[in-house]
C-alpha cells in the first residue's frame, strides 16, 4: 500500500504494502471497517462530492453524486503504478458482479508519478487492465483531500443517500466490503432507497482494436535461433516470431485463463517477463500469480509455481506448486537448475529451483523502499519471517551477465545491482537516488541524465545488458537510457520526455520490456503496441513489421437484459414474406438523450417455433450501430409462411439513456416486446414497435 501524506505536488511519505484497515478519513466523523459495522452507522452528507477531476473515462462526461442516489457508492482511490492497486481490481470486479444494480464502483486516479496525471496516460491503462467502472482524473488531488486520503489504495463507501459511510485502506478487504455493501443492500431495500436501475458505462478495452499486438510488455530473444518471444501482455499470449516479423509461434488461445495444455488451448492472464532457459521458455504469468513453462518438443503450456491465487508470504521457502506467489513480473538465470524472479507485490527477489520443485525469497525485506546493503537469509528459527538486509520497491525488471544481477525498482525510479557470485551477495543502487529517509526515495524521480545518484529516471520497467553497458527502459520519461557500468553514467539513447510513437525522431510510450541481439535493442513499445527495433551505436529506431500475427477472435457473447420492459402488442396480420420487418422507436424522457459512444444491442426470439427462424436470424444478439432513437430489423424466415399460419415472437433491446449536457450518468432501459403474428394476403409489410 503506498502511503502518502502529501502536499499538492508530491507525497511525502510512500508504499509500505501493508494489507489491513485503519481510519483514514480523520474530517469525517466515521469508523473505518475494522470490523462488520452494526446497524445504523454513523454517516454524513460529503461536501463537493466528485467535483474537481479534470477528465472522466469509461464514461461521457462527468458524474454526480447526487445522479447515484439510490446506489450504494464505492470509490476505489489508486494510482496506476502501483501494485497494490492492481490487486484490488479483481476485488472490485467481484463486488460489481456480485451487486450489479445496487453497486456503482468510481475509480478515482490520483498520481504519483508526473505522467499518470496525464489523461491519455492513464486511459491507456484502464483499457490495458480491463477497469469498466468510470474513472475520474483527479490530477490536482481535489478528491483525495476532500476525503482526506492517505495511501494507495483505499476504498471508500457512500450509501444509497450520498452519505459517507466509512473507509478501508490497502488491499485484502474484499470480505469485510462485502459485508458492508451486503448491509447496506438490506437496510435501503427495506427502508424503499434502493435503485435497482442498470447504468451503463463505455469502458475503454471494449473498444475495437484490430491490431496483432496490444499492450506487450516484455520481450525476451534466442539469438542462437534468431527467435524473439513477445508477451503479447493485452492479448493474453505469447507471440513467437523470427528477428524479421514473422510468425513462428501463437502461445495461448488469448482468453484470460489459467489452462494448462497445446499451445492452442493454453491460458495466459497478463503475462509479462519471459525467459529461455535449458530449451524451455518460462513465462511470468502476473495475474494468474504463476510461472508457466514452454515446451517447445512437446507443445505444451504447464505451471512450474504458484497455486493460482495470491499470497503475501514474504518469507520461507516450500514446494513450487503449494506456494502461492505475488504478481511475479520478470525472470532471470541464477544457474543451470535456478531462476531468479522479480515479485513485484511484496517487493522482493525469489529463487525457484525446477530440479528440486521449490521455491521461496531470496532478497527483499519485504519492506517497499530502497536501502542498499547485504542479502541476508531468512531466520531457520523463524523459517517463514522475511529477510533483511536490502529492500526493493515493487521490482519488474532484471537482467544479468552471470556474475551480477540488475534491477528495475519500478518504484524507486532506480536500477539496483546484485553481486550474487560473492560468498555475501550485496545489492547497489547505481542510477537514481537511494538510502533516503524512511520512504523518501520513492519520490525522488524525474528525468536527468548523470552519473550515479544524480541520474533521475521515472518508473523504470526494464532493463537488458551488452557490452559492459546496462539499457534501460525508462518508462513514464517514455525513454530508452544507457548505464555505462564504469562510470555510472546515465544518458538518453532514444525517446523524447513527451513520447509518441514516430522513428524519425525516436519516440516510445511506455516502453515496458528490452532485449538484446548484436547491435540491435528490441524494445516492447507498451503503448504503441508495438516492437521497435533501436541501434545501440546511433539511437536510430524503426518499428518492427509482424507478419501473419492476427489478433485472437473476440469472444462473442450473447447480450442480456435483465429488468425488461415487457409490453404486450396486439396480434399483427402480416403479408407472407421471406422476412419481417420491425420498425423500432425508443422514446427518450425529458431532460435525457440517448448514449451515442455505444451500439445498441437487439435480440430476437421465437419461443414457441425457434426452426421458424432462418440461421442468419439475431437470435444471439445484433446491434443498431450508431445508436438511434428509431431504427429498422428485418428478421428473416426459414420459409415463406403460408396464409393462415401464426408465429409470436419476442423482441429485446436496450437504449442507453444519458442526461442531456455533460453529465456522464447514463441508465440502461431494456424492453421485451411480445409480438403475436398471423399471416394473411393484403396484410401490413413492417410492425410497429414503440418503447413506453
């Protein structure tokens, strides 16, 4: 959990990843859930509300909290570098599902770092960890410190009146929130506040995108093959390709999954650091908390470690495939038998040896901050304590020449270097600051170029090594830096501090992932979705071209409308036709217009005769693509029906009703017609279909 209490431009204090509840909201006289709160609680009206972000996503505009009565409110309060905050999303997501119209979810970004103030920026990232619920901007802190918040992340409950109702800071909270909102559900219900209404939202990863690659975050290289392994981290994949482009491999069938198996049926879920290692390639799958193996012989995807499901250990060691791991996030060599992983969520390095199936800490206090010194071992006494000695600060990047190990502390901006040869391994900050006061250096970022501690990098996700020098992807200065291992030094290679995605001049966007081969820097350009391809003599860059790499098939799925309107219509005389022909209106209320950044979904069946209905009929789902109030469906017929002959049918629709202006607050309302049909010569050629 990052902690902060801070000015308007930079928190004073920083993560801590502590997993507990505390009350946080000193101005609003609530407790926080330190325990299931007994009925009433305390609560009060907040003053401003959601007032002062400076952009919204997932929505059209901004909302108000008075546009939610009759919600229960839960406004998620993090920053998109920070691990913690990733894994609340999963917590949220079960919320959502659990309490679909009684529950709204707001995500509240407020930066650490001077690029997730950015709009762009941060909308890159709620599309990449697939967040629906809007999301307000709150750049310049005016939500945090109306609700007076401390860290990353913290949530904070609002009843179906617009009350505060209390807090609960850090991660690991999913069941006491569900008892709260679960409390709230049946206190409103009873007392007639409840709005069971569905509201619709626009999330971001729901729009097209048609390209081979989205969002990869690592790269990793076989020069003795000409091999590159791209994790195709959006996708939920590994693409295998040639140093041209062209395909090899598909790893994974790009649905979110846990799936051992052929490499067709295989299931990633966010994976990022790859490494090749004894002719098998293993793989950081993040958000499945696991780490796959690659058999290229046998094609075949299985787990080496991890049970699936996240866990804080931070100390001890046992057996790979009983031991729950923590968002590992990249891989390197230690020996013939060992790996070396960056655990980016208790902010520490891992050994797992795949000859005796083990696995347990190898560096890390546990602790997120950057203090240099010795790897101590765990305590044997107190086998499960973590080590101390150094600490990190959410690590995600590593690389190595076999004599020492460097580090990407993503959130120390800074890059570590490990003698793990020597008789007492000792860990080294040599770019970016370090050994600060109590949390400090995690705010001690930026962009200069310099020797040692006077070098300044912003949340560095890679790091790749040739040649006595150290590459490393500077990723929010959207940068490519050289660490010269002599002297220290710190330049720029490639990038500009605004970042885009042109060659000429070379520029990247959030580039997560590096790899060398030759003269060459293949860089995983993030944001771009794209590989670039840098000279590590001139800096010179060009985009490297996939060749038959398609996206996976979307998964489609058949629309649902819950809550619908049924209206009866009067039985319809029909001419005989090889289709019929629905013409749709949807009256809008006043003070409403109807949602224009999404399609309408449509629906029809034929419950009583289904083989009525020709195959191409949307019995699983179409749509009216751009919205509008009045639209025609032709439904065709497996048959010209027959004078005399009678079908009912039932027609579902939804329209998205947004308030007029810039409100963001959008309701879904869904109808059922039921439509009884006789076929008759000289009857109508459409039906008339018109929304309450």
């Amino acid at each position: 959990m990052l902690s902060a209490r801070r000015p308007l431009a930079r928190p004073l204090l920083a993560c801590r990843s502590l997993i507990g509840l505390a009350a946080l909201l000193l101005t609003l006289p609530s407790p926080a859930f330190v325990s299931e709160p007994s009925s009433p609680m305390p609560s009060q009206q907040i003053p401003g509300g959601l007032e002062g972000g400076v952009d919204w996503i997932n929505t059209s505009g901004p909302i108000h909290l008075e546009d939610l009565r009759g919600k229960i409110v839960l406004l998620d309060f993090w920053t998109y570098c920070c691990i913690n905050c990733h894994h609340v999303l999963p917590d949220l997501e079960f919320l959502e599902n659990k309490y679909p119209n009684e529950l709204v979810v707001i995500g509240v970004h407020t930066a650490k770092f001077d690029a997730e103030r950015d709009t762009e920026n941060i909308r890159q990232k709620v599309a990449e960890y697939r967040i629906k619920h809007p999301v307000v901007n709150d750049a310049n802190q005016v939500i945090w410190n109306r609700f007076n918040v401390q860290s990353w992340p913290t949530l904070v409950v609002i009843n179906a009146r617009g009350e505060y109702v209390g807090s609960a800071p850090g991660e690991g909270n999913r069941a006491i929130l569900d008892r709260v909102i679960g409390r709230l559900v049946e206190e409103h219900k009873a007392a007639g506040e409840l709005n069971l209404q569905p509201l619709r939202f626009f999330p971001e990863s729901e729009k097209p995108h048609n390209g081979p690659l989205l969002y990869p975050g690592k790269i990793s290289a076989d020069p003795a093959s000409g091999r590159l392994f791209i994790t195709d981290t959006g996708h939920n994949r590994l693409v295998v390709t040639d140093l041209e482009g062209n395909r090899l491999e598909i790893i994974g069938d790009g649905q979110p999954g846990l799936k051992d198996g052929p490499f067709d049926q295989a299931q990633f879920n966010r994976p990022q650091g790859t490494l090749l290692h004894g002719g098998k390639l293993y793989v950081a799958d993040v958000e499945n908390h696991a780490i796959r193996e690659v058999d290229f012989e046998a094609r075949l995807v299985r787990t080496v470690a991890g049970t699936g499901e996240q866990s804080d250990r931070r100390g001890g060691q046992g057996v790979a495939l009983e031991t729950g791991l923590n968002s590992p996030w990249d891989l390197a060599p230690y020996d013939d038998n060992t790996l070396i992983i960056a655990m980016a969520g208790p902010h520490q390095l891992w050994r797992l040896d795949l000859a005796q199936g083990t696995i347990g800490v190898w560096a890390g206090t546990g602790r997120e901050d950057i203090n240099d010194g010795p790897i101590l071992p765990p305590d044997n006494r107190n086998p499960n304590k973590p080590p101390g000695g150094a600490s990190f600060a959410q690590p995600s990047g590593l690389a190595t020449d076999g004599q020492r190990l460097w580090v990407a502390d993503s959130e120390g901006s800074c890059i570590r270097e490990i003698t793990f040869r020597d008789p007492k391994p000792t860990v080294t900050t040599i770019a970016g600051t370090h050994d600060l006061p109590l949390g400090q250096s995690l705010f001690a970022f930026g962009d200069v170029d310099g020797v040692g501690n006077r070098a300044r990098l912003q949340h560095c996700l890679g790091v790749a090594y040739a040649d006595q020098t150290l590459y490393v992807a500077d990723s929010y200065n959207n940068k490519i830096k050289t660490i010269d291992l002599a002297s220290r030094a710190v330049r720029t290679l490639a990038g500009t501090r605004g970042g885009g995605s042109t060659d000429d001049p070379p520029q990247f966007d959030e580039p997560g992932g590096l790899t060398v081969i030759g003269d060459d820097l293949y860089v995983a350009d993030t944001n771009n979705h794209a590989i670039r391809i840098v000279n590590r003599k001139t800096g010179a860059t060009r985009t490297l071209s996939l060749n038959d790499v398609a996206p996976p098939v979307r998964k489609k799925t058949k629309p649902r409308f819950p809550r619908a309107e049924a209206i009866t219509v009067a039985e319809q005389s029909l001419a005989p036709s090889r289709s019929v022909r629905l013409a749709v209106t949807i009256q809008v209320p006043d003070g409403f217009t109807l949602g224009t950044e999404a399609p309408m979904p449509y629906l029809v069946e034929a419950p009583t005769a289904p083989d009525a209905l020709a195959p191409e009929a949307p019995t699983q789902g179409g749509q009216v693509e751009p919205p509008a109030s009045r639209f025609v469906v032709d439904i065709p017929l497996a048959k010209i029906p027959a004078a005399g002959d009678r079908l009912s049918l039932k027609f579902y629709a939804s329209a998205f009703e947004c308030k007029k202006g810039s409100s963001g607050f959008c309701r879904i309302r869904n109808f059922v017609w039921t439509i009884p049909i006789q076929f008759a010569p000289g009857g109508a050629n459409e039906i008339s279909l018109t929304s309450p």
